[in-house]
C-alpha cells in the first residue's frame, strides 16, 4: 500500500495513447512496436503490417473475455494495442445486444444502450490500465467538412467518440507529408489532438527501423505526464505555505504588506493568491477599497471585495 | 482594447463558417455587454453558485438558488469532484501587443485550473476542445493542465434539477497556442474596428488602468 500526501505529484503509470490516420498508413505497425505488444485485431488488418509480434484475432467479444481470463492471459504482456477502437466498440456493441436485446432494438443501441458501451468501454481500458499495461488505441481517421475547412477526426461512431477521447491522454494524427509519415499530437484547426509532452511532430522512422517506436514514445510520454503531477504537486506546496503566511495576516497593514510579493509570483500563482488573500481578508472583516488597490481598517467605508490586480 | 474570453469565443462561434445560429447582431450586443440570460444560462449559473459555495443554499434535503432546487443525491457527486483548498472565480490579465485579455477561471489549485460548464443537451466532446476560451485560459494563467467538467442536467421544465451524468477531461498546453490565441485576438481587433466598436473596448481598458 502505497500513500501519496495531499501535495504530492501523483504518477500516471499507464498512459492511455490514442493514434488515428489513413488506412495503409502504418497504424498497426505502430501497434507492434510498443513494449512487449499484443495486438487486438478487431478489424482484421493484421496481415498487412510489418514488424508482427503477437496477435489476438477478435471475431467476437467472448475472444476476448475468453482470452483476458485464460490461464496466463494478459500477463506476459506490457501493452495492448486495440486495432481499430472504432471496430473494437462495434463488437463490445454487438455484444451488448446479444447479452440484452432491448438495448439494441433493430440492432441499433438505444439511448440506454449507448450508456452501457460507453460504461463497458471505459471500465474495460481501465482494467487494462489496472493490470499494469499501456494501452495504444487505434483508429482509421474521418474527415468532416465545416464549411471550406476540412477536419479530420477518429472515426469512431457515436457518443462512443466523447469517451474515447475523454480516456486518452495522448491524442495523435497520422498523415503523409511528401513522402514522409508524420505523427502530431498538436491540435490544430485542420486535426484534434492532445499533446501533453509538447511535442513537435514526429516524422516517423522507415518501417524496419520502428520497431521500439511507440514503446520509446509511452515511456517518454509517462514521464510528461509525471512532469506535469510533480509540477502542479510543486505549485500546490507554494500554495499551501502562501495560505499559512495569508491566513497569519490579521490586519490590513499585514495584508497589504504581502501584495507587492504577490504581485512578483508567476501568472499560476498571481492569480489564486491574490484571490486567497481576498477572500480571506473579507471573511476577516478586513475591507479592500479598490479605488486605493489596498486593504483598510474596517471602520472605513469600503467594499469587501474586490481584485488586487 | 480589453477584451474577456468569453468575447473571444463568441466571435469565434460566430466567425464558424457553417453556422447560421448566431446573429451579427446578438455578437454586437455581447461585445458591448448587452446580455439577456437565457434559462439554461440561468441554470448553469445557479448550479455554479451552488458548486462554490453551497453552504449559504442549503435546505431541507438538498440546495436551493434562485428559482431551481438541486436535491443532495444531485449535488453529491459534483460537491466531491472539487478540491476546496482550491480559489474559485479567479481573474487574471495578459496584455498582447496593445490589447489586454481578461479571463475568469472557474477554479484554481496548483499549477490545475478547471471549468465546470453544465448542459441540458448531450456532451460534445469537440465543442469544448475547440472552444477558445481554454486556450486562453492556458496562455494567461499557465496551468500544466485544464480539467472541463461538464455537468448533464435536467431541469424538468419546473426548477427540480437532476444530475443526468459528469464528462470529464483533461486538456493540456500545447507549442502552437499562444500563436493561435494571438491569431484569434488579431481577427476580432480588425473586426471590431472595421464595425466602429474599438472605442468603447479602448475605454473598458483606460477605465480598468
């Protein structure tokens, strides 16, 4: 049992990547080249990529309830490549309906129905994740047109697109550029995308020499995202010792005495201290008169509220 | 100028090249400040109010504001989502160029700003990931991460609000974004000069030095 402290960085052990593009593209030799990968073909495709390692062929879910449950399973696994998610959630769906037919009148998910895969979805990546193994879905891009503006999406069907893209914490388009294969995780008004590590885009290496690819990117990706934990942990503890100093200051001239300082600190900060020391003030009865940007004695007349900036 | 994100955001809606729900005329009025709440405004501003500070809103088995009432199965949920160590409603300002931005972030701990939006439609996922307004949150505040809430509501038409479901997720900084915020900011200064409304946004900011 492991206890992580109230200002402490929190890590993401187990990213969940998300890669759409083109069909023919390369997506599923991406999928081969996490670490120790076993790839979920739900769509089929497998045949086509290069650089094979293990594979799961998925006609229906029972393959892969049957397979998650049997004997050493997952386990001498470390990711898993779900190829494509739009395809995944289409046999979770047809699942669904066979368990319980009124979800899927004329084998369409009622609105109860959609509910149940977006649960099911959610809960099943979360158990990969619970196991210990990065997760990489992956999907075959679908081009919206807003008016002149073309917009490329995953194509994944339904409400079922919200939550895949709720779960991923990395978001990365897959397009030819010339004759170069590029990856980009940056939104832009042409793609959606997320981008945590702030990376520039990738132009992918030729298929043979990609085979630690995507396991290089989890593991530089797991290390963003901890970053970004122990960056917002090193805040809140900044945070924290401001509270003490703000919650120490009993009259105006100590209150006032600490905004000069505050308005120094970085614009993350600035901000929420400024409005701690606000709302402290006015629950201690100490005024702010606006037009003076300076707390008062609470016999004078002045508004109880206001902003030091 | 000085200009809020929320102004920015309906000019970008209504800068969509498809859209044909927003008139000219309802933007002139939200840039010159005229603003007639609509109820699922009213909603999400009462539930938002209920979020901060639910103390002073409490009754018997739930919490009550203005003309809508959340029972505590409702509020439940929500209530434990935010860290109360955190500050709410906090204002910021970042200058571009000549012009300042203002924005208001729902809530504030660490180097972690969230928003919470309600809704009495279906989540939209790209809706908010397209919206400008976390952009520029981003680029004035400089969180490592922004957290949407989106609260589903229902008011049943009669003030009793259920909680239908929560979509949360996180949204991070990126490379190109303060260029695609200064981009933005770029269209709408021209925009609102070529239509005569720079002057009453250049006197916003000489009343606010």
């Amino acid at each position: 049992m492991r206890i992580i402290k109230a200002t402490d960085s929190i890590p993401v052990d187990h990213p969940v990547f998300l890669i759409f593009g083109q069909p023919g593209i390369g997506k599923s030799t991406l999928g081969y080249s996490t670490r120790d990968a076993l790839l979920m073909d739900f769509d089929k495709g497998a045949h086509r990529a290069a650089n094979r390692r293990d594979t799961l062929v998925v006609d229906t879910w029972a393959d892969v309830t049957e397979f998650m449950n049997a004997g050493v399973g997952l386990d001498p696994y470390a990711s898993i490549s779900v190829d494509t998610v739009g395809r995944c959630l289409d046999v979770m769906t047809a699942d669904i309906i066979r368990e319980t037919p009124k979800l899927g009148p004329n084998g369409n998910l009622s609105q109860q129905g959609w509910g149940v895969l977006k649960n099911r979805f959610r809960t099943w990546t979360a158990t990969l994740r619970s196991l210990g193994k990065d997760v990489l879905l992956i999907a075959h891009d679908k081009e919206d047109k807003d008016g002149d503006t073309r917009v490329v999406r995953p194509d994944i069907v339904g409400g079922s697109y919200g939550e895949v893209m709720k779960i991923a914490d990395f978001v990365g388009y897959c397009y030819m550029s010339g004759r170069d294969r590029v990856l980009d995780f940056n939104p832009t008004d042409r793609w959606v995308g997320k981008n945590p590590a702030g990376w520039a885009p990738f132009k992918l290496p030729p298929v043979g020499k990609a085979q630690a690819f995507m396991a290089d990117l989890l593991d530089k990706g797991r290390a963003a995202l901890g970053t970004i934990s122990e960056a917002s942990a090193t805040v809140v503890q900044q945070t924290e010792a401001w509270r003490e100093r703000i919650t120490n200051s009993t009259t105006a001239a100590q209150c006032n005495a600490l905004i000069p300082e505050i308005k120094k600190l970085p614009p993350i900060l600035q901000p929420q201290i400024s409005k701690m020391l606000v709302d402290w003030a006015a629950s201690a009865g100490i005024p702010f008169d606006k037009s003076k940007k300076a707390f008062v004695a609470p016999a004078e007349d002045a508004e109880p509220v206001g902003s030091l900036l | 100028m000085r200009i809020s994100t929320t102004t920015l955001e309906s000019f970008r809606l209504w800068s969509q090249p498809d859209q044909d729900w927003m008139t000219e005329e309802s933007l002139i009025d939200t840039i010159r400040g005229k603003f007639v709440p609509t109820p699922a405004v009213l909603l999400g501003s009462a539930f938002g109010q209920v979020l901060e500070t639910p103390e002073p809103f409490k009754v018997d088995g739930g919490y009550r504001c203005g003309d809508y009432t959340f029972d505590d199965a409702t509020m439940a949920e929500p209530l434990a989502l935010i860290d109360r160590r955190g500050v709410f409603e906090a204002k910021a300002m970042r200058r571009y160029g000549d012009d300042d931005v203002v924005a208001k972030a729902d809530h504030l701990y660490g180097a972690h700003l969230s928003e919470f939006k309600t809704t009495t439609g279906y989540f939209d996922y790209d809706k908010y990931e397209a919206s400008c307004q976390w952009r520029f949150m981003v680029d004035i505040f400089e969180p490592v991460k922004v957290t949407y809430h989106i609260f589903r509501l229902n008011d049943h038409g009669n003030g009793v609000v259920e909680l239908r479901g929560i979509d949360s997720f996180d949204l991070y900084p990126y490379p190109a974004l303060h260029q695609d915020c200064a981009e933005l900011l770029s269209r709408f200064v021209s925009y609102v000069t070529l239509r005569g409304l720079d002057g009453l946004l250049r006197q916003r900011q000489a009343d606010a030095a």
